[in-house]
C-alpha cells in the first residue's frame, strides 16, 4: 500500500546512479561546447510569477503549467522554459554588462503536458543566447554551439540536422503569395502544423482562415517544398524584398559551411516556430530518419526583454531538451556503458590496521583520489569482493605484518599482480 501511496508522479523520473551518469554525460558535453565558445553559465530560481509567462506567451500557457497561489497570495509557477527568467534577469543589469552577452544554462524545466515519447513534465534543457548582437553572425554562432552541442556525443551529420528557416524571408515570400498582412499570423500557424496535418485540413485552412485560392495555395506549397536558396531566387528574382531576405540567409549559411558545418544544415520554410515572439533566422534540429520529436529549437527573439521591461536589446538563443536527445543517442548505441569506478580501496586485516588505513585513505583523498573501505569489521575476502563490486582498479592490503614492515600490499585489481609498497611512498 505504501508504494502506491508513494509512487512517482507521472511524468518525471528518479535519476539513480546508471541514470544520472547518463544525464552527466549528456550535461558534461553541454557545458564544455558553450566554454569552447566563451559562454559564461548563469541560472536562475524554479520558481517564478506567472505573469512573466503569461506576457510572454498569453493566457493559454497557463493551462500547461505547474502553477498556484503561494502563501504570500502571489500567482507562480514552475518555470517552463529559460528564456522568460533570463528576460527577468538582463532587465535588471543589462546596462552595465559589455556586449554581446554570451550566457549559457541549464535548468529543469516543468510543464504539466501528456506524458509520451520524447516529452515528460520535467526535463533538464540546455539554454544558449547571445543578446545584443543583431548580426547575423550571432545567429551563425548560436546554431554551430547547437550543432557541436551534438557532435560531442557522437552524433554526426547522418545522425541530425538543423533545419533552417528565417521568419523575415517567410513574410516576403507569403506576401508575394498574395497573404494579407492581417492573415500572416494566421498562415505562420497553419504552416507550423503542416507536417503533422492531413493535405485537405491544411488547404481547408488556408482558404478558410487565410483567404488564399486553390492556386496561390499551390504556389504557396511548391514554395515551402523549396530545398535550395537557388531555387527560390530564381523563382522569385523579381521581388526585392525577397532578395534582400535571401542575400542574408545565403550568408548565414556560408558561415556555416566555412565552419565546416554546412552538412549539418537545410532549408525547410515550414520550419516557423510557434511561440510569437521570434522574428528573424529559426532553427530545429531533427534527427535524420525522423522518428523522434525535434532535439532542438530555437532563432532570434529581438523584442523579448521590451516585454519584461528591459531595454531594447536583439537576441538569438535555442533550447535543447535531454529527454529526446537521451533517445536519440540510445537509439544509436551512444549511450555510455555505466561501470562503477573507484581508485583505491583499502583492506584492514584486522582492528588494529583500521587507524593507518584511515590516515591512508584520508591522505589519498587529499591527493585527489576516490577511496573506500569497509565500514564494518569483515574478512578479507568479503572485503575483497566488495572491492570488486566498487570498481577498485587497486587494492590496498594493511596486515599485521605490512604494519610491522611500514608498509602495503598494492594489488592491481585488472592483472592481479601486487607489490609491497612503502606507506609513506603511497600516501
């Protein structure tokens, strides 16, 4: 009865040592990408006012949050996502820091969604921003992070990509379509759910919602299935507007490939990210066979921090869950074997070894070593088989006679072969 009273909530997850070895790994490979790329780690509390998530993406988040009335009758939550808390954070102090800001994280997040595949109601997700940058060297430099981000576990171009789209571009090319300015939200939305659409719903919609006739839809879906930027200059090198959004689209991915990232990148116009706030160069990262959700997500936010009451500052960012990326490298036999490790571990062969080997263990310790012993009298044999089950790669044997000698057995625990060893030299 007390394990059903007492059993994990649905959705989250016990990260016991195997498991959590699994997140440091994917954690590990996180935080060395963002220091190679002089990315300075902040963080920020779990707990934040619900309005800041409410200005940010309207009323309707609130149904996918962990949020209530605190005893202070303050209306809060368990933050979602990163972004708004850093928009929080840089309105504070944004005057006073050199540009660009190159902030990383890596926080739990927490919304109350359908547990499923690649989605749980918690998740440690990897943040990436660069803020007062409008360049797009920014957004070059916020998608290769993304991109090594992966390639340090192994993933390689066979594996992902980022596709790639650029919410500037997407409005000259719909308003060449024939989509009334008023009607553009409405099409980012349509097109945002297209893949995962029946073709008669999202036709439906565009007719009925965005007011386009059966041929401009056609145009419309001949121009998202573009896969070059060639072809979309040659297919409208008469619109100004849509060369102007191209040329900087074309040097972006020049960046890239002068990187040597250019394998890991494509064109994919519906790539249009839902959240409103975005307004330039979007991005998500899919793996290559398209099984699982996007790994991640993310462009440029120019007018985030104005929400929240800071200055006018452009931005670009992603945010990479471990959940589907924990799949993916599962899926391709990247996963580290997890294998219990330990240095030294030390055998007393009776009570009266048991203060040298506590000085000898504190004394290694001190150097840096991971070290264990029994914690109770035992034989040695039994200690030795703990020793095993720790993962000792040496055993340090303290007997009567060692004693009398001024010294220890060392024994290498993968050959076997020991020696007897000064204590003073060891320690």
């Amino acid at each position: 009865m007390a394990s059903q009273e007492f059993a994990k909530l649905p959705g989250f997850r016990d990260f016991p040592p195997e498991d959590f070895a699994r997140r440091a790994h994917i954690q590990g490979a996180w935080r060395r990408v963002a220091c190679r790329y002089g990315f300075q780690e902040y963080d920020g509390p779990p707990l934040e006012s619900l309005d800041l998530y409410v200005e940010k993406s309207g009323e309707e988040i609130v149904g996918q949050l962990y949020n209530f009335v605190d005893k202070g009758e303050r209306a809060v939550a368990l933050r979602p996502e990163m972004t708004p808390s850093l928009a929080r954070i840089l309105a504070e102090r944004s005057r006073g820091l050199s540009k660009p800001i190159r902030w990383f994280s890596m926080p739990q997040l927490f919304r109350y969604e359908r547990a499923q595949r690649g989605r749980l109601r918690e998740h440690f997700q990897w943040n990436v921003d660069i803020v007062g940058e409008a360049g797009v060297a920014a957004d070059v430099e916020v998608v290769a992070v993304a991109i090594d981000g992966l390639r340090e576990l192994g993933l390689t171009a066979d594996d992902f990509a980022a596709r790639v789209s650029d919410r500037r571009l997407l409005t000259a090319l719909l308003r060449v379509v024939g989509v009334e300015e008023e009607k553009l939200g409405v099409a980012y939305s349509v097109i945002d759910k297209i893949e995962r659409l029946p073709a008669e719903k999202a036709d439906a919609l565009f007719t009925d919602e965005v007011g386009l006739s059966s041929g401009q839809i056609s145009t419309l879906r001949e121009t998202l299935s573009a896969t070059s930027l060639d072809e979309l200059a040659r297919d409208f090198s008469d619109h100004q507007d849509v060369a102007t959004e191209l040329a900087r689209l074309r040097e972006y991915v020049s960046m890239l490939e002068a990187m040597g990232l250019g394998d890991f990148v494509q064109l994919d116009l519906r790539i249009v990210r839902g959240l409103a706030y975005y307004t330039g160069i979007v991005f998500e990262l899919f793996d290559r066979k398209g099984e699982l959700r996007a790994i991640c997500g993310g462009g440029r936010y120019d007018r985030l921090l104005e929400l929240v009451g800071g200055d006018p500052l452009p931005a670009v960012g992603f945010g990479m869950g471990d959940v589907v990326l924990g799949e993916l490298l599962a899926d391709r036999g990247l996963v580290p074997e997890y294998k219990r490790t330990l240095d030294f571990y030390i055998i007393p062969v009776t009570t009266a070894e048991r203060p040298v080997a506590l000085k000898l263990a504190h004394d290694l310790r001190e150097r840096g070593h991971s070290v264990a012993y029994g914690l109770k009298e035992q034989g040695v044999g039994k200690q030795m088989k703990a020793a095993s089950r720790e993962g000792a790669k040496t055993v340090l044997v303290l007997g009567p006679d060692e004693l009398a000698k001024g010294v220890v057995v060392v024994r290498d625990m993968s050959s076997g072969e020991q020696q007897e060893t000064p204590i003073g030299d060891l320690a």
